[in-house]
C-alpha cells in the first residue's frame, strides 16, 4: 500500500493479565479516585458516585478499570492522538504455571490478520505477533 491509500488511523490492541496483590490497596486507591472525579459527598452526582464507589469495593476487576486511562498511556507519544478509546476489565481464571495460559482469542476481528506488526516494528512470516518480553 502506497502512503497515500494508507488510513492514518491504527487499532492498537493490548492485552494483560495483572494479579491483584492487595485488593485493599487497589480499591482504597480507586476510592481516592473517585472521590477526586465526584467531588464532595451529595453532591449532583451523588447516585453515580454511590454507585461507582460499591462497585470498587465488591469487584477488584471494576476497582482496576476505575484507575486505567487509555489516555494516559498515549499522552506523552509524540504525533499521535486518540481517537476513540475502550476497555473493560474482568476476573478470569489463569494460572500463570500453565503453558498455554496466555491464550489470544484468535476470533476478534483484527487478530492474526497479515498485517499484523510485532511491537518491534517487524513482521513476521507467519503473521503472528511476538514479544521479547
């Protein structure tokens, strides 16, 4: 594809299985965060506030995705700006023993396409994306 046909937009796709080893820690840290973003306690947004505060304190997956900011990973990244941003957060089971443990599904649109490039900026002959980490 020649410069002028390629999209100036990329679909950056990141995956991670973080262990969360203070759970008290974590939801105390999204508290602080959400009491930050809501402001004083009664206040217009007292209902999402309550809300977003239970959910924190029941659920270490919902107190992670509270704290990530898709923003902030690419806010330093000179000449880019994101666009549109998602992510959600859930508890899964993994044990990291296991050989097959970190398991990509292969059925989201986008993985394993042959244009796929490695973090390295390198492709590799059989499309699939590595890490040297």
């Amino acid at each position: 594809m020649s410069t002028s046909e390629t999209s100036r937009f990329v679909r950056l796709r990141v995956e991670m299985v973080l262990e969360i080893t203070d759970a008290d820690a974590l939801s105390g840290t999204a508290l602080e965060s959400i009491a930050a973003e809501y402001g004083e306690p009664g206040g217009e947004s007292a209902e999402e506030r309550m809300h977003a505060e239970s959910a924190v304190r029941e659920d270490g997956a919902e107190a992670l995705a509270s704290l990530i900011d898709p923003f902030d990973l690419v806010a330093e990244v000179p000449g880019v700006e994101l666009a549109q941003a998602s992510w959600t957060s859930e508890i899964v089971d993994y044990d990291p023993e296991e050989p097959d443990a970190w398991d990509l599904d292969d059925e989201d649109e986008g993985y394993g396409d042959e244009d796929d490039i490695a973090h390295n900026g390198e492709e590799h002959d059989d499309g699939e994306q590595r890490s040297g980490r």
